[in-house]
C-alpha cells in the first residue's frame, strides 16, 4: 500500500491513498500551522477506530439489522517527552440495539486480537470499553 502525501504550505499537507480518497493534514497553532485539517495524531486515532469499527461490523454482519448504532470515542494517553507517543489508548464502543453484550465484546476481542491490522501495529497499549444501550458492561474476559 502506498500513500502519497503533499505539502501544502505552512504545516498543511495532502494525504491520497490508492482508494483514491484523501485527507487534509494540519499542525495546531502550537507548532506553527493553521488548524485546518486533523492532526497526524488525531488521524492515527481515527484510523484505529475506523479499522475496529469495520472489523467489528464485519465479525456481527448477521446482527447489524439489530444494530441500531455504533460509535467508537478513541482517547489516547501520550507522553509528555518527545516524541509524545501513545502509550494507552481507551476504546469506548458505544452501541444501541437489541443484540448481547457478550456478542458485542466477543467481536470488540476478535476485530482487536486477531483481525485490526492498525491495533496490530500499534506499541501503545489498547483497553476497550462497551456501552450498550447507555449501560457500561464490564469486560467478560
């Protein structure tokens, strides 16, 4: 997989892939940009979430019309020294449906132990978290 990305000026670039879609990229005022695009950080966090979610969506497709919604919130820990990488990272799954919590987690297990190429090459330490239909449910494993 090759992806492509261009400067735009200041601290702004342009990420393509070959789907063929891209993504803006912008530092914060901090470190001289304009905020006009995610962050390299805030795209690594939303590329953890968005290959969970479409493992999860994947491992439960026989039970995604009892799926109502499915929202991931990504919170990552960094330390403070540079580089200031991931050292945690909470995975809040949020699903509302009529579907057992155990199927939920067995596949929140599956898409992060065996399948999610992004957790896979992640060194931060990953900890999921269900809320189904507003109740925390504690992990089962």
């Amino acid at each position: 997989m090759k992806v492509t990305t261009v400067w735009n000026g200041k601290r702004k670039f342009t990420s393509t892939g070959p789907s063929g879609y891209s993504v803006n990229q912008d530092a914060t005022d901090k470190y001289g940009g304009d905020g006009q695009g995610m962050t390299p950080m805030e795209l690594l966090l939303a590329g953890l979430g968005g290959c969970m979610g479409i493992d999860i969506t994947m491992i439960l497709n026989h039970f995604l019309g009892d799926i109502e919604s499915i929202e991931i919130e990504a919170d990552g820990i960094r330390t403070e020294s540079m580089p200031t990488a991931f050292t945690e990272i909470d995975l809040i799954f949020h699903v509302k449906g009529n579907i057992p919590d155990y199927r939920v987690w067995k596949a929140i297990h599956m898409a992060e132990e065996k399948y999610c190429a992004v957790s896979a090459s992640l060194k931060a330490e990953i900890r999921p978290h269900l809320v189904l239909n507003g109740v925390q449910v504690p992990d089962p494993a």
